[in-house]
C-alpha cells in the first residue's frame, strides 16, 4: 500500500557512545533509530569496535528485518585548514548577556581556559580559572570574589558549590583574564595562574587577502607595519597536495562551510593567494581543521584514500554499510565494489556520497554501477554540495536527485543539518521542521550527534509517521481531512 512507506533513522554516534556498557547506544536504539553511524573520520578502530560491539549485543534475539544496521562512513579526501600558531592572550571568561557558570581549581596542576566544547560528549564545559592553592582555601559556599581583569575591569563570582579540588560559581559579565589579573576574598588576594595559550586569532573582512599553503606551515595573521598597513597577507596551511597547478587565477574557494568565500588572485609552485569577497560584516574568524571546497576546480584524486582503505579493513567483520565520501565517477564505486569482493564481503552495501558537482554530472553512470551492486544507495550530502553547487541552486539539485534515484529505483539517505538546531540546543527551528518533513521522501534520514539526540530522534519520528500518511514521495494520498 502507498501509506504505508517508512523512513529509516539514522544516527551519528559519538567518540563517548560506548562508555557506560554503551547506555547511550541501548536508548538511542530504544527510542526508533534503525542505523547507527560510526565516523572514521574521528576516533580510532578500538572506539569503533566497542561501539560495534554494544550494537552486536542489542542484535542478539532480533529478527533479521528488526536488527539495527552499521553504517561505517569513509572520511575520503576532505580538504581542510591547518594548524594555527598558538601565542600569549588574555582569556575570555564569562558573558555580558548573562550569567555563566566557572570553576575555580587550586593549584599549579591545573590551568586557566575559556569555555569549551567536550570533544567525546559535544557538552559545553565551563571556563576555569586556576588559582593559588593558599587563596582556594579560603573559600566557602556563598562567598562572593572580586576579579579585577587584564584591563581593570571589576565583576563578581558567586560561589555555588564547593568540592575537594574545584569550586563552582556563576559570573555576571565577561572579564579578560591573564596574569596580570587579581582576584580577592575579603583582604586576601589571589593570582591567576596557568593560561593556556590561544590560537592567534585570523579575522578577515571584506576584500582581505589570504595565502593558503600546500605545506605544513602555522596559520598566522596578516602582518601590518607600524602605520597599520599590511606588508604579509594571512597565512593558512592545509591538508591539500599537489592540486594547485590545477587551480586556476579568479577561481572560487570556501572555508567553513561557506562562512568565508574568497577567490583566487594569484599562485605560485605551492600556495594560491585569495582575496575575500564574502565574510560577516565585523569579519569572520579562520579557525583549524575547516573544510576547503574548491567548487570551479577540477580535482582528479580517488574517493578512496589510503586511509580510507586502512579504515575499511579495520570495520569489514561488522559493518553493514560503507560510504564512499565525495565519490565522483563510476571509477570510485568500482574501487570500493573491489576492495570488498577481494575481501569476500560482497554483502556489504555501498552508499555513495554525492557532495561535488562533478558527481551531479556523472550520476548516470554512477547510479549504472551500483546498480550492479547487491546492496547500494545514494546519500545526498548536502552540506559540501550546497557549498558546491551554490545555496541558491540546492532546492532544485536535490529535488533533481532524488528524481533520479527514484528513476533507477536507488534507496536514498537525506543527510546534514536535520534538526540541527533541536540536536544542539532542543529547539527546531521552523525551517527545520519543514525540512525533516522533506526528509520523508527518502528512504533514511541521517541525524549528526549531539547532546539532545534523544529527544530530536522523538521528533523527527512523529514528524516522518505523519508525513507519510500524506504523501509517498512525492505523490500526495488525499487522506481523510479529521482537522474539520
């Protein structure tokens, strides 16, 4: 019956999933979710076996059709900013939009940090201060101290909780803090200890030029003479080799998923030298290990790696599914089909990751040759393809893709940024909501990782059930109305 189609969920797990005997495995798979998604991008084989390993057991006594499915995603050669240059500097702590929680730790072993986000639980983790072990025995539960900044800036910590090594407490506004800051409890003062150095910041604006390297080189900011002239644009190394005689002058490049567009003025043997045509109006930070697309150029690398092929061996006993990331010719699924036939795991399917505009013109042919692929599928990446094709063209390229993948009958995987903002903050946005509705023409929706999963997969499930007794893709089933 047409009503009665259904959508997969999938769900990207996080470096931490299998901690705890995998308790965040066990209530995601509670909750709906059909795939789990294993990044090899991140973390190594030992996290991914212990999360397959969570997987196996949840597998014991469900039937074939009820088993979650492994979904092992390929990094492939994704083109990425390089390290920055670490240098002395005062250390934002707190915020002038209202209180933010700080700890407080004692003692020489422990350093002062701005906020930062838990790699393994993507959690915020409160700014730290490190103070004298003397001074942090001088306070208690309620006690309020005085900090006088870097600047001479004066504000308030409240003391909430106080433990053997840290102490918890709330700040009113954002202070700067390096060593020349002070902090007080009554008479007593305190020094701040330890700061950590920081990435030098890189703001370009609006016409700014950049010099991205193909070498191992630290980022840096523009240098700029004594009357504020620049003499050295900014400096960015990467993780691209030997592509840019293939780059041509008034070519475009982004960074960051769009956040900063520039375009290619000039070149030499191994760098390129862009000027910024599009940034935010107060300028937009360069950070480390962002993504660098390089729409206008002809990149003739294989979407499968060395790496990636290190990777797939490491997962080929538990894995279900395998993607080829920025594959872009028939070439690419054939590499892949051989890897595994060679490895006599030719029941593993292979999803293609369509995400460059070179794919979008060769989606014949690669559709052809997954066809011949007992398991096969599409995913219509779109975070990097939006960058590729131009965000103002996406509604129609992905409409386009899922027409033809419906042509050849070829199961399709609806990825990036689906209930993004639920999964980070639990709240969708509007648009959002009306996006996973899209979602439901596809045959699996794939949700990154976040602190909200649980909930955002509670959301994204009842949205799917009602869209399908609406629609089967995109035909419309004329239900009986029971609003009026």
């Amino acid at each position: 019956k047409l009503s009665q189609q259904t959508t997969a969920v999938m769900v990207t797990l996080p470096s931490h999933a299998a901690d705890n005997g995998g308790e965040l495995i066990y209530g995601l798979a509670e909750t709906g979710v059909n795939v789990f998604r294993i990044n090899t991008a991140h973390d190594s084989p030992q996290v991914w076996k212990a999360m397959a390993d969570v997987i196996a057991v949840i597998n014991t006594g469900r039937t074939e059709n009820n088993k979650v499915k492994i979904f092992v995603d390929l990094a492939g050669p994704k083109i990425r900013t390089g390290r920055i240059r670490k240098i002395d500097l005062p250390v934002v702590v707190g915020s002038n939009k209202g209180m933010k929680e700080v700890h407080l730790f004692g003692g020489g072993a422990f350093s002062t940090r701005p906020e930062t986000t838990d790699a393994r639980t993507l959690r915020k983790e409160p700014a730290r201060i490190a103070v004298e072990k003397k001074f942090f025995g001088r306070l208690k539960e309620d006690a309020r101290v005085k900090v006088i900044d870097s600047n001479g800036k004066k504000v308030f910590i409240n003391i909430t909780e106080l433990h053997d090594n840290y102490a918890k407490g709330v700040i009113e506004k954002k202070v700067y803090l390096d060593h020349t800051a002070k902090l007080y409890r009554k008479q007593h003062q305190g020094a701040v200890l330890n700061v950590e150095m920081q990435a030098e910041p890189i703001r370009l604006y609006k016409d700014d030029l950049l010099v991205i390297s193909e070498l191992d080189v630290e980022g840096r900011a523009a240098v700029c003479n004594e009357e504020g002239n620049v003499v050295e644009p900014a400096l960015i190394g990467s993780s691209f080799r030997g592509i840019v005689p293939r780059i041509k002058v008034g070519e475009k490049v982004f960074i960051d998923d769009g956040k900063i567009g520039l375009e290619v003025v000039s070149k030499d043997e191994l760098s390129i030298t862009c000027k910024v045509t599009h940034a935010k109006a107060g300028g937009s930070l360069l950070k480390e290990e962002k993504g660098i697309n390089f729409p206008d150029t002809r990149i003739k690398t294989a979407a499968l790696t060395e790496k990636d092929t290190e990777n797939a061996l490491s997962v080929i006993e538990f894995a279900d599914h395998l993607s080829i990331s920025f594959c872009q010719s028939a070439e690419d699924v054939r590499d892949l089909q051989k890897l595994l036939t060679d490895n006599n795991r030719s029941d593993i399917g292979i999803i293609a990751k369509i995400e460059t505009k070179q794919a979008i013109s060769k989606m014949p042919e690669i559709l052809e040759q997954l066809l011949g692929w007992e398991k096969s599928g599409v995913m219509i990446a779109r975070g990097d393809l939006a960058i590729e094709v131009g965000f103002q063209n996406m509604a129609h390229i992905q409409e386009a893709l899922l027409d033809i993948c419906d042509a050849a009958h070829m199961p399709v995987i609806w990825a990036t940024q689906v209930l993004e903002s639920q999964m980070k903050n639990n709240l969708p946005s509007r648009a959002e909501v009306t996006d996973a509705a899209m979602a439901g023409r596809a045959e699996c929706v794939m949700l990154n990782k976040g602190p909200f999963a649980t909930d955002t997969i509670s959301v994204l499930i009842h949205i799917l059930d009602d869209m399908h007794s609406l629609f089967k893709k995109n035909r419309q089933l004329l239900k009986k109305e029971m609003l009026w």
